[in-house]
C-alpha cells in the first residue's frame, strides 16, 4: 500500500513528488512514457511567465505569480539554468496598444511590475526595433528556463529522497475500493494507494471522471516550434511576442514570439490547434508552415532584422512540438475533487504551466501532508548530484576536470560541446537515462546543428556499455523506437547476460 500515488511526471508531477519526498511517506509515481518529462511539459516554449497575462484572482493567475517568484531559488537548489531575460509583448497600431495597456493594468492587479513603453522608450533600449512598432509592454520578470532540465532536476532529487518511478507504466483505471484507492495500469499492475494525485496532462479529464461526478473535458491544443542555430543568440536578449489571441473554441495564445533559449539557441513559436488525440504530437508541415510565414511577415518589428533583414529560413535547425491541455473551464483545476477524498487533481495545466507548476506542487504537497498527518523527514536531501557541462566550463576548469575525471577528455557531441563524463553521468543518475532521447533531454547530445548526426553512434555504445545492452536493443524513446532494424552482413550481437541486464 502506498501512501501517495501520482499519475504523471510533468512539471506538476514532479514537483508534487519533490514536495512530499520531505516527509515520511512512500510515494509512487507513475509515467506511462519511456522517460519522466514525456507530455506536455516537454514541448512548451519554455517561457517563465511574469504573470500580467491571467484574469485577476483565478488559479492562473494566483499559481503563475506564486511559481514565478519560486524560480531563483528553486533554479539555484537544482542546478538548472535560468535566466530572467524579461518579456516584451509590441504592438504595431493603437489597438495593439491597447491590449498592451489592459494587460499593464491586468498585471497591477496582480502585484506584477510591468512597464508601458513609447517607442521613444523602447529605442532607449533596444535603437534596433523595426520601424513598424509603436510601442510595448516589458515585463523584467519574466524569464527562460530548459523546462525538461527542471522537470528531471525536481524527479531526481524526489528519487534520491525514496520516491519511486515507474515508467512505462501507463495508468488506466483509478477506483475506489473500500477506504484507498486502486490505480491499475494497461500491463496488468495493480498499484494501491491512500492518496491519488492526478496530473496526467491531456488524459486528466479521463481520471477525475471515473472517479467524481464533478466533471470536466480536457482540450488537446497542439502547438510547434521552431529552434534557430546559436548564430542568432546575440541579438536576441528577450522575449518578444505579440499581443493575445482569442481563441474560438476557448481561452486564447499569447502569440508567436521570439525566445532566447538559456542553452544557446533561439526558440520561435508556437501556433495552436486543436486535437482529438491526446497523444498525438507529430510536428507537422501544416505547423511548421504557420510559423514561418508568421515569422516572415513579423521578423521586420525584431531587433535581430537590422542584422539578418529576411527570416533566414536556412537558420533552423529542427522542429518540435507538443500539446498544451486546454480545460473546458479555462482555468486551472487543482485540489481535492469535491466528491472523491484523497483524490486530488492538477489538471488543465496549460499555460502558464510550466511556471505555476513549482507553486502547485508545493501547495498540492501541504494538503496531502496535513491529510496524512505526515512527519518531516530528518534525513531529506535537498538538490541533486550532477557533474558541471563541460560547455559552460573556462579553460581552467576544463584542465581541472580532465584531470580528475578522463572521461571529460573525450567529445561525443561536437555541436554541444557534450562529452563522455556527462553522457555516463545522465545515464548512473536517479531516474537516469535509458534511451538516446533520455540522454538527449539530460546532456544536450544530439541538440546542435547536426542534430546527432555525428554523435548518435556513440551515445548508442555508451548505452549499450553501461546497460548492458546490445546495439539492437537501444531505443530512441522507448517503445518499439529502435535505432537499428537488425544486423548485417550476418553479424550477429553478444546477448548481455541476465546479471548485466539487471
């Protein structure tokens, strides 16, 4: 019997499962995905949100402010990189500026600063912006965060602290049975529990509603991006978007922007459209299309167009995509279902989710430990245990670490910089990288102009030498995603012997 089991490992998963791995609970945490950060916290924009955007008073707004304020430390605890680079939302014509005026005046109702600028302003700041633009809003508190860095940094420290993950493990049904709950997965599982979080992203509707009359519907709203070559970096220094979008079947887009990613790169996007599937995230040409004609037509209002004057096209170097989880209510569900004890929902966690999401955790965290009457841990870990990116090391310390450790002598990623100390470090950490995309998610190889072109062979055998696996068996995210179809030339693999592969 498990005291807490949580249905999902997003940024609100995590984080609830970091904030409970401080008491004395046993804690499960479910993921139907190959690795933790798998839905939709993966394919977001990455965006930390100011939070002068959600009507006044609701759980956007409330959560987006609370989590907002949380990034610094929490950022600093974990090791993650995070850079309050501000966000900036122009206008073109007086209508723009008006929208730019209500969201000031939105953001002083929730204890945001926000700065109204003229275009005399705006070119005091930033003497580069298009000609075509009349003014802005800034909002300095707004921020970029690697939002899968954070949600493996939250999971690790929950593990090193008890909690237990099971990935691939899709959850299928959730019942009552007598005074707990039973959580049974697709593969047959049986997990039973006092309490059940449900954070389950685009499928949280199908989880409150087998168990509350209280129910809602989960809109699937699937939206790309587009990532620019670190050429770009140095003239975008924050994020510019337009103004909010209406959108007809519900809530609205803050619009295509620009973003400074904290890795290097350069983030464009995202569009929004509504899905049935909630597990279909194909980027797809339709997608990708909007956004560079959007960008086409935008790019001359950017800073960056007295350098580059056309969107340089040639500049992108992959795609992604993911879906946000629009609920009917247009607004967060989060806490206990009114009519199911011990059942708590994070749901319809779009955005500003991914920088609510500490707050969430943190406040779905205090209500199951006064439920529990749960005791605080004298042993809790704070942090996490990584090795420094060989990237962001001066000279100095690349001599230093090479010294101490070999293995940071080898590259395996050339675009990124990513060496062989850091690829054998993501794969020994807690919830620790067992496939090509994991590895990936964790150290960057495979992220750069090449797109692992170069690198992809050697985080396979690097897999293989420390799982235990053969070339064949190694997967890029899981499933029956296989990197090799089959051998050659009647070649034939060693099978890893049973006590390897354990």
């Amino acid at each position: 019997m498990w005291d807490v089991l949580i249905i999902g490992s997003g940024v609100c998963g995590a984080a609830t499962a970091r904030a409970l791995a401080r008491y004395d609970l046993s804690i499960a945490v479910l993921e139907k995905g190959s690795d933790v950060c798998y839905g939709a916290s993966r394919g977001n924009s990455a965006m930390v949100h100011g939070g002068y955007d959600p009507d006044p008073g609701t759980n956007k707004a409330i959560f987006n402010v609370l989590g907002n304020r949380m990034f610094d430390d929490l950022c600093a605890e974990l090791k993650v990189p995070f850079e309050r680079s501000g966000t900036m939302v122009i206008a073109t014509n007086e209508e723009e500026m008006e929208e730019v005026r209500r969201l000031h005046e939105c953001g002083l109702r929730n204890e945001v600063e926000t700065l109204v600028l003229d275009r005399p302003a705006l070119l005091e700041r930033w003497p580069d912006m298009g000609k075509g633009v009349v003014g802005a809003l800034f909002c300095p508190s707004g921020g970029m965060v690697c939002p899968y860095t954070l949600v493996i940094a939250m999971c690790e420290n929950a593990a090193r602290n008890g909690v237990e993950f099971f990935l691939n493990c899709e959850a299928e049904k959730v019942e009552r049975v007598e005074d707990f709950w039973r959580v049974t997965a697709k593969d047959g599982k049986v997990f039973d529990t006092r309490v059940v979080v449900n954070c389950a992203g685009t499928c949280a509707d199908v989880f409150n509603n087998q168990v509350s009359e209280d129910r809602f519907k989960i809109v699937p709203r699937f939206g790309s991006h587009l990532v620019m070559d670190r050429e770009f970096i140095p003239w975008v220094d924050t994020t510019i978007t337009q103004t909010p979008t209406k959108l007809a079947s519900g809530g609205h887009t803050k619009g295509m922007g620009i973003m400074p990613s904290v890795d290097g790169t350069v983030i464009l996007g995202t569009d929004a459209e509504d899905y049935t599937d909630p597990d279909d995230v194909a980027t797809t040409r339709r997608s990708i299309d909007r956004i560079v004609d959007y960008f086409k037509t935008f790019w001359k209002h950017l800073p960056i167009s007295a350098v580059y004057p056309e969107f340089p096209v040639s500049g992108v170097i992959t795609a992604y995509g993911g879906l946000r989880p629009h609920p009917d209510r247009d607004d967060f569900i989060i806490g206990e279902a009114p009519d199911a004890a011990n059942f708590f929902n994070a749901a319809g966690i779009e955005s500003p989710g991914l920088t609510a999401g500490p707050a969430i955790g943190e406040h779905l965290g205090k209500l199951i430990a006064e439920r529990l009457s749960a005791k605080k841990k004298a042993d809790y870990k704070p942090g996490r245990e990584v090795l420094p990116t060989f990237r962001t090391m001066t000279d100095e310390e690349k001599s230093r670490a090479i010294a101490k450790n070999s293995d940071y002598a080898r590259i395996v990623c050339r675009c990124e910089q990513v060496t062989e100390a850091e690829i054998r470090d993501a794969i020994r950490r807690p919830v620790g990288a067992r496939t090509v995309s994991a590895v990936k998610m964790r150290t960057r190889a495979g992220m750069g102009r090449c797109q692992g072109g170069f690198c992809q062979s050697r985080v396979v055998e690097i897999l293989c030498e420390e799982l235990g696996l053969t070339p064949l068996e190694v997967t890029q995210s899981g499933g029956e995603s296989f990197i090799l179809t089959g051998s050659c030339c009647e070649h034939s693999f060693p099978e890893a012997d049973e006590e390897e592969k354990a």
